[in-house]
C-alpha cells in the first residue's frame, strides 16, 4: 500500500488521541525550532481566513512560510501551504514515510488529523522556513497542535461549539482554547467581546505581561458589554491577521514593508478565503456559499450578508441548509428562522460527508410548526434565484468538488 493510499485511509478514523507520544516524533532540538518560529490559531470560529491573511501578510514582507489548516475542502494537499502553493504528492508521500517509521517504532496508529499535521511540521524542519502559521483542531490544550508550545498564540473567537468536549460555558471553552501552549511569549485577542470579559482571566492563565497582550482589532469593531454589534467577521479576521503579523515581524526585527501602502492594505481586505462566505455568482442573481457550522458561525454570516447587502431590495433568498452529525442544529436553525427573507430548502440525505440525517431535521420542523421543503446540490446550482447554500463545510467542499 502507498504512502498516500494509506494516509487517505486513515480519514475514515477518530483516532487522534496520541498527544503524550507525539511529541517523540521530533528531537529537543527540533521541539525547540517549533516552538520558537511557529505561530498557534485558536478560536470557534474563522481560524483559516485569520491564517491564511496571516500566511499572505508575512509571504509579502519575505518570509518563507508553512501554512497548515483544516478541514480541507476537495483535496487534502489544500491542508498544507508552503509559500502559498499547496503541497506536492511527493512532499506528501515522503512526509507520510516518516510518520509511518514512527507508527512502526512505536507499535501505535495515528489518526488523520495527526499524520497530517506531522507531515506538515516535517516538511518545516526540513526545508529550514521561517514561519509555521498552524490552524488548531478541536480545542487547544488537548489539541495535536500543542505538542509545538507556540510562543506566539492568536485567539479569533469563542462560541459554543464542541461543548462535549470543551465545556458548556464560553469562559470553560475560552481557557481550553488558549492552553493550547504552556509557553506563550505573545498573545493576540482578535474579539472585542472576549477581551471585554475575559482580559484578566487570559493573563492570569497564561502568565502574560500587559505589554505581551496585543488587540487584534481595530476600535470601531470594539463591543461594549453593554450593547450589541453586528461584526463583520471577514474584516475582524483581517484586523487580526495584520496585528499578529506586526508581532511576529517585530519580534524579528523586520520592517513591515507594507505599513504605510494604502493599496495593498486595500487589498488585503479583499482576499477571501474558499468556501467561506463565497460569491460564486452576482448575476442573473447573488448565489453565496459558506461552510459555517455552528450556532456562532452561522450568526456571522447573516450579519455580514446584512452588512454587505440591501436585504430589502432581495424579498427573497432560497437558503439550501445541511448540517453534520454531532452538531447544533437545532441552535442553528433558530436563527435561520428569524430571518424573515429566508426560503429554506433541506438538501436530501447522502449530499455531504457526516450529514446529518434529514429525517431527524424534518421532526424539529414540525415540532416547531415549519414548513418543509427538501431540495438537492444540483436544484441549488441549476438556481437562478437568490440563493445561500449553508451549514457544513463538508457541504461546501462537496459541491465545489461536484460543481465547480
């Protein structure tokens, strides 16, 4: 069996729960590289668009970097980033190689998500970058990621999402995100909202001095705890990105070479990343998909496409909805409800990878006196209506895969 055969069969796996041998893959040496030059993305809620703004900011100002996220939409070599391009089968396969002498040594096998990232933090030590901008998973402390000691860790957002896993209450999601290093020199808060509430807890977890605790937004996007905003959540990832690349360019000593050029910071605000909030098409009618997939994120979309949109002069939009397993769906489609605009169509059954079953939604909408419409991938592409397509992104990456 290939090198890739066998990593490609490990998606179907669970199995990430080897934190205490990983960090054996690497020697103290190689663990002290990591931890000095890498770069720790924590957060429910727009950690790809903060690292992949991030991997653009410091690929500009010339450093060779390494960009690891997850999930990937269509192909999994998206998951691994080296100066922009994804990885090659070849990098892959070689990387592969080495996780599986492990695996062998040691008498264990390592999950998807696991193998992925090892190939990734290979690749980096190998080829002597600068930067390793990493994505976290699930959590952080308990997170494959935190083998590395970031000591540099960048906070998007907290929400409530995984909370069998994480904890029921924001603070409880908050403190396991931000332990995904025991050894944080700095720290970027990229919400307004957490710093309001949470500053003092985030520097007394992470033993942080006032002048090593930096805001990743800007003070229009402050949130008082006393009202409520709407935010636009591309520019607050944008906003973070920016300030975490000043840190990491100051803490190296380099010149932001792009400060002070209107045009290119204007540029920067219009990157978007694939599959999050995405126009794939402005006419004969506005069609947006999004692979938001939790209570917060699917929040966020509907106040940036009020941000973005005269909702009154669109009466009408066909919002197809999917959801995964194990996720809250029935938070979600609250607030899909209360958009007055919306004409939500459920997608049938075997569209998506992990989709939840559409007779276990069908019973929340009658539960709740809803009308039921059910719908495919290819009705949604076929539109010409206004139309959203929303709740996973594995949905969001099948429909890529099929029609784009």
């Amino acid at each position: 069996m290939d090198n890739l055969h066998y990593l490609l069969q490990k998606a179907s796996s669970n199995s990430n729960k080897n934190l205490e041998i990983l960090s054996n893959f690497f020697s103290q040496e190689e663990k002290q590289l990591l931890t000095q030059r890498s770069v720790s993305i924590v957060g429910t809620n727009g950690k790809t668009s903060t690292a992949t703004v991030l991997n653009e900011l410091l690929s500009r100002n010339g450093l060779s970097t390494i960009l690891f996220t997850s999930p990937h939409l269509v192909n999994v070599n998206e998951r691994i980033q080296i100066k922009k391009e994804i990885i090659k089968d070849i990098d892959l396969d070689r990387g592969m190689e080495k996780v599986r002498v492990f695996e062998d040594k040691n008498k264990i096998t390592l999950g998807y998500f696991e193998s992925i990232f090892l190939i990734a933090a290979t690749y980096f030590l190998n080829n002597n970058l600068d930067i390793f901008i990493v994505e976290a998973g699930i959590g952080g402390r308990l997170d494959t990621t935190s083998i590395l000691n970031s000591q540099i860790v960048c906070l998007t957002n907290i929400g409530l999402d995984h909370t069998e896993l994480l904890g029921t209450t924001i603070e409880e999601i908050l403190h396991e995100k931000i332990l995904v290093s025991k050894n944080v020199k700095q720290f970027i808060n990229g919400s307004a909202e957490i710093h309001t509430k949470y500053e003092h807890l985030i520097k007394e977890s992470l033993k942080l001095k006032n002048e090593d605790y930096h805001l990743g937004f800007k003070d229009d996007e402050y949130v008082n705890s006393s009202s409520i905003v709407k935010t636009n959540y591309l520019k607050s990832n944008q906003s973070n990105a920016i300030k975490a690349s000043k840190v990491i360019l100051g803490n190296l000593n380099k010149t932001d070479n792009f400060n002070n050029d209107p045009l290119y910071l204007e540029n920067i605000k219009k990157m978007k990343t694939e599959g999050r909030f995405q126009v794939i098409q402005n006419l004969p009618s506005l069609k947006i998909i999004d692979g938001a997939h939790n209570p917060s994120g699917i929040k966020a979309f509907f106040d940036l496409l009020e941000y973005s949109y005269n909702i009154g002069d669109v009466k009408n939009f066909d919002c197809y909805v999917g959801f995964n397993k194990n996720k809250d769906y029935r938070e979600m489609l609250k607030t899909i409800w209360l958009k007055r605009y919306l004409n939500i169509k459920l997608l049938e059954d075997g569209s998506f990878f992990k989709q939840q079953k559409t007779y276990t939604l069908e019973k929340f909408f009658i539960a709740n006196n809803k009308d039921i419409q059910k719908s495919t991938l290819k009705e949604f592409h076929l539109s010409n209506k206004p139309s959203i397509l929303l709740g996973s992104l594995y949905l969001i990456g099948e429909y890529i895969k099929e029609y784009k």
